[in-house]
C-alpha cells in the first residue's frame, strides 16, 4: 500500500511538497484554516477548520510546513508515532529566546544575546553591544517584529512589551543558509550553501552557491550536521547564518522545514528539498543533494498574476516560474517564485538583475514596503531593517 | 487570469504534465473513460465517460496524452481553435500506412516499405526485401500487432488481413528517438539523442546521451526538427529512429506527444519534456533542453507496488521514483519508472543494471511476456520480436 502524508499548513510549501513528492506513490492530506490556502487544491484530501484530527487519523506520517501550527494536531500526531520531525523543533521554534538559549547552551555559535525584561534591560544591552537588534520572541517573521538600534536616538523606538531578545548587531558579510535532509537511520546530506539577500527584511533573491570561500562553506555545512545529529532531526532542516566581515560564521536561526531559500533545488538539483524531505519522512533513502548548475531564485513577492509577466520572465534564458495559486494579493505577500540557472556566476547575476527588472520594474518598494506601511498596528514600532544587501 | 489545459486522456503521460505544469499557474482539467485513470486524482476537475464536451468548453487549451483520443473530443477542440497540437499529427497517427507515406512524401528516410493488400503482396515483399517486417496499420503500439517474417517458415504467420504495412527489415546499430519541442512562434530546442532498449517489443530501458556519434545525433535531430517544421507543430514532438549498422539515420515513426523515452528530462534536465510541452501550448517561452547529467530510466512494467520495492531502488545512488498510481496490475503494463543520474556512462550503465536487477530479478519475462502470452485472442499471429536489444 501507498503511504499517506498528512502535511499541517497548506501554503506554497506544502503544495511544493505535494508535487515533488507524488511521484513517489504517495497520497497526500492537507490541512489549513483557510480553505483558499495553496496547496490543498494539489491534495489528495482537504481538511478545513476543525479537521486536524481526521487529518492525523487518516495520515501514516504526518509532517508540517510551517512552525506555527495547530499545537494539539501537533502533540496527537506525536502521540501516535506519526509526527516528522519531531515537536522539539516546533518547541524551539515557539519563542526566539528559547532557540537561541538551546543554541548557546548546546555550543553552537550565535550572535552575543540578552534577554531584556525591562527598560533598564534594554538601556544596558545598549551599552554592552553598541548597535542591538531587540527581537520579539514570538509571532515574528520575515523581518517583522525586529527592531534596529544603531545609535541613541533608535532607542526610544524599542517596544515596551517584555521580554524582548536583545542581540549584538554583527557586521555581515554574507547571509547564507544551509539546507540539508536527514533520514531516519541518521545520514545526512547537505545542499550546496545558499546566499541570501533580502528587501525590507523579506527573501528576495537566493544564490547557489554562496559567494564565500570554502572553508567558511564547509564550517556552515559542518554546523548544520551538527545542529541536525543535536536535534536527532528527521527531514529537511534549515540553519541561516550570518558570515561577519571577520570570517565568523555564526547561527542566525533554524528553520524545522523545507525552506524558501532552498526553492533553487526544484531546478538546479537532481533531487529537490521537497522531494528530499518526503523520502526521509517516509524512511527512504534520500537522494543526491549536488548542485548541476550555477542556479538561483527570485521571490515574486506583492505582485499579481498576469499572463504577460509570466511570459516576459520566461523570455529570459534559463528560467521558470512557479506560480502558487494564491487567490488574494497583498504587498509582501509570496505569490510565486523565479528559478534561474545558467552557466556560470557572471550570467547568473545578469539573469537575476533581468528577472527583477521584469517582475518589479523600478518600483520594488511599492510591492515589497516595510512592514510598518502594510501593518498599521505595528507602524510605532516597525523600523525598516538595514540588513538588506 | 490563470489558464486552463484540458487532456484528452488520463494515462501517467497526463498526469506527469500536471505535475510537472501546475507550477506555471496553470490549471488542469483531465478526460478518460477509465474513472481510475492516474492523471484524474491529480486534476483540477474530472470528466469521465462522455462528459468531453463539457471539458472542451471549459479550457482555453484542449491538448492529448495518448492519438487515440476520443475523434469527436478533437474535432470540437479544434474548431474552436483550442487544440494544440493539431488534428493533422492525430489524423497520420491513425494508420501505419498514411504515417509512413505522409513521411516519404515529404523527403523523410524511412525503411523501404509496400502496402500488402493480398496474399501475393506478402510473396512479393518477401521476395523484394527478404526479410520483412509486417504491420497492422491500425491500433498497433507497444509491439503489438508486428510481425516479422526472417526466413520462408515465417510466411503463413502473417495475418490474412488486409491491408498491411510491410517493410523491409534493417539491421539495427541503435534505436534512438529525438525529443523536441516547438513554440507557436516556430522556435525549436531538441533534447540530446535517446537510445532505446526494448523487451519483448516493449521500452524498458533508455540513456541520454546516445552512444552515437556526433554526425548521426546532428542528423537525427535535424531530421526531428524538419518534421516539426513540416507539420507546423506546436508542443513536445517525439521522433523514432533506427540508426542502421552502416550509418544511416531513418525514421521508425513519430509521437505527436510526449513520450516515455522522455521522461529522463524529469531528472536530466532543468525543464521537462512535460513542462516545455505545457509552456508551448500555451504560447510561453520554452525553456532550456540540454542534459545535466547522464541519464536514463528504467521502466517499471508490470510490477505490483511495493513500499520495500522503492526503498531498494532509492538505495541506488542517483536515483528517483515515479510510481503512476494505476490501481490494476497487469504484465507488460507500465506502472512506473526509475529516474538515473551519474557522472559517467560508465557508471550510468551499472546503476541501469543494479535498477533491473531490484525491480525484475531474474524474472524480466515474467513481468514482460510476449504479446501472445497476454492477449490470447493475438495468438495466433503473434510473434516474440525480435528487436529487443
């Protein structure tokens, strides 16, 4: 018999995951609150609202797309022997304090950090780091709820809502990232080291392989092994770090999932991150993590469906486009993605700049604002971030 | 607005494409007889039995997976100017004899071959070509329906019905096929040359690249790309070729569709045969055709599903599995395939073997009898090819 594979969250990682992992005979069960979400018209069976618990019932594994889900289908899953990888992530990833600490704790190396519980924390963070990054330990993401302190006059615009996660702002080189699949039986492969760059605290283009040098390649897969064998992982795992302009390669945070900056695997590796992750899940072998070309993906990010700018970026060689179906636009929000190899690092930088000038013209800022334009509940706080590169 | 594909036909051919297309945006709507057809399940809506109509109406983009599609379904698709390709390649696949004369009259080398429509036809073929291989113009596929006459004994085997196809048996180096696809607006990218390795009349194993020689690859794959021009297509095109054993290139026959001598670009290549016929019928960009890796598949036919069958097979460095989802299992059918990449031929051709040997054993013949050996009605005429290499 064919497995089944309930997936919790039925976003665009979820659809990707069902499209790359079907050829493998399996059936796959989705589960979201919102009944337009992606990925479960791609699914073998929808579960809305309430449903989780017919979702886990019906699935052999059960896995997730996203960190934020249901915790009760979460811990039934669990119970029952079902849950891939495991809820430690999950817990891990509840609250940036939390990660962080298990980092520090477990001899992983990260930026310096604090956990600020009052003003007087904060003033004293200040003193200590110089520039601070202050955190919002939960419910924070792409760039959201993170707040930069470059000099005295950012200080007053730090949230009085506590506790916060105070970290040394680090001068960065790089942001890369490492994708990497773990099977049951504990082998691990790693994908070639991603390069990120971002737009108002968002993914906007990712690069393989990263632009660094060997040796800090090798320290970021080596990290990750280890973060993975730490957390006795099962599936894809995420690791993001920042590269210091001194050579540090220092853990900026994980991810428990296949991940946005690993999209360039549909086309620029044998076997994708979503395909990878399915296997391993299943216990089966995983597959080859090498990459065939130069390769790269764009984030298609605010912008709406259109025939011609489909057309327009397929115009350019060495493209596709995965559109994810999503049926409201909304600024930031990821509506589809660009992958692009090519035959060396020089053409692939010429086809990034073609693939952004055709999706955002000069207007990138309109579809992709800071947080505090699109958020007016956020707008006292949010500062545009500066990590962009 | 997104668009909407509808195929005629349900088959793991229709099913790649929505896997493999669904990533554009696109929308897909499925007809087949069969209610258990694999590309139903995968569909954005299913039209069974004689609901074809209804599918024509509600696609922008009618296409097939299969020639013998419903006559009725192409006709309306394409007087409503939806069909792609055209009814022309469905209307010379009907018959072996107006395939094979439409080819010589425009100039395409094929064996020599002579319409029978007698018992003195058969004689006289014999007598022109010595050894000769007989068709059945209509509803032949897979080895089914050839009989091959190699000395007098074979005569009276051939079937009294008439007419048939008779051509002149050639010594065979290479059977080789040409994946290509054409745009709307004429542009041509062909795939690197396949070789093709067939059991007992079947395709159970192919390689890309070919192992021929620079010249008859250019000139195969100029001859598939004059074809394409002739028939003005639009879509994947597949060309058949025997490379004789004193270097002539001739064409076999041609597939108005993707093929499974294809299906290597799954893994391959960065755009799928399957993906490049999508983008093409829509009027998209095609994408990029050239080979990453050596690469092959090996089908999986006849075999029943099992969960320790996939593992062994993953096992295989540089491996990947479709499994098609058929519910019934019956010998020759294909179930399945094995996607293989390597880093040589050398080490492509023993991960083609260790493949066969986990999915078939010793027990090939079993899985994949003879033509006579399932269908008893084709008993009497059917012969064992003797092509297989």
């Amino acid at each position: 018999m064919s497995k089944v594979v309930g997936i919790l969250g039925g976003g665009q990682l979820g659809l990707m995951m069902i499209l790359e992992g079907r050829k493998l005979g399996v059936k796959f069960l989705v589960h979201d609150e919102d009944p337009q979400a992606p990925a479960l018209g791609a699914s073998d069976g929808r579960y809305i609202g309430d449903s989780w618990m017919e979702l886990v019932n019906r699935s052999d594994i059960v896995t997730f797309e996203f960190e934020h889900v249901n915790p009760s289908a979460i811990k039934m899953a669990e119970e029952d022997g079902k849950l891939r990888p495991g809820s430690l992530t999950i817990r891990l990833k509840q609250d940036k304090i939390i990660e962080k600490s298990f980092l520090r704790d477990n001899g992983f190396p990260t930026p310096s950090f604090m956990i600020i519980n009052n003003v007087e924390d904060v003033n004293r963070a200040i003193r200590r780091f110089g520039r601070v990054v202050f955190k919002v330990p939960r419910g924070a993401y792409d760039g959201k709820g993170q707040y930069y302190v470059m000099n005295d006059d950012d200080a007053n615009r730090v949230p009085r809502e506590f506790p916060l996660l105070a970290e040394e702002f680090v001068d960065i080189h790089r942001e890369v990232s490492v994708i990497l699949v773990r099977s049951s039986d504990g082998h691990v492969l790693t994908y070639p080291v991603t390069e990120n760059h971002h737009h108002n605290g968002i993914l906007l283009y990712s690069i393989s392989p990263a632009r660094i040098d060997d040796e800090t390649a090798n320290n970021a897969r080596e990290l990750a092994i280890g973060l993975a064998n730490t957390l006795d992982y099962v599936g894809v795992l995420t690791v993001e770090f920042f590269v210091t302009r001194n050579g540090e390669v220092l853990i900026n945070e994980f991810a428990p999932r296949v991940h946005n900056s690993g999209h360039w695997t549909l086309m620029g590796a044998a076997v994708s991150q979503f395909e990878n992750h399915i296997r391993a899940i299943l216990g089966m072998p995983i597959g080859p993590t090498e990459l065939l070309k130069p390769s790269a993906i764009v984030n298609m990010l605010g912008v709406p469906y259109g025939d011609d700018l489909i057309r327009r970026v397929l115009m350019i060689p060495g493209t596709s486009v995965w559109w994810y179906g999503k049926t409201k636009v909304k600024p930031r929000r990821k509506m589809g993605h660009v992958n692009i190899i090519a035959n060396n690092m020089d053409e692939l930088g010429r086809r990034i700049n073609e693939v952004l000038g055709v999706v955002y013209g000069n207007e990138i800022s309109r579809y992709i604002p800071p947080w505090d334009a699109v958020e007016s509940n956020d707008s006292r706080h949010a500062l545009t971030t500066i990590n962009s590169s």
